[in-house]
C-alpha cells in the first residue's frame, strides 16, 4: 500500500509513504545479517524535492509555485 500525502499547512509539501503487507517478516530477514543493512539516512532533500518537482511537472502537468 502506497500513498501520497499533501501536508497540512499549505505550504505546498507533499508527502509519500508506502508500507507492505509483511513488512515485518522483511525487517526480520534484514536484522538477522548485519550485510542486509542499509543507513538510507537522508540529510539533504532538495535532490528528492526537485526529482519530485520535476516528475509532477513533466509526467502530469503539475503547477509547480517557487
């Protein structure tokens, strides 16, 4: 199940989110080998944010405010 949020605010943000059915047995398979692991930590949005931008204004046509 995946699903795209806007943000309350009206600040124009939209979030996007998904979670699997079984998730939980995935998680369980990935602690049981520290080589599984990943740190996805992310520090700087603005490539996501652009992609975003980008992929909601070339694929549907989305008004973009600066």
């Amino acid at each position: 199940m995946y699903s795209v949020n806007p943000r309350q605010g009206g600040d124009g943000s939209i979030l996007f989110g998904g979670w699997a059915p079984r998730q939980h047995e995935l998680l369980e398979y990935v602690a049981q080998d520290p080589r599984r692991q990943t740190d996805d930590g992310l520090t700087d949005f603005e490539p996501v944010t652009e992609a975003v931008r980008e992929f909601g204004t070339n694929g549907f046509q989305w008004y973009v405010f600066s």
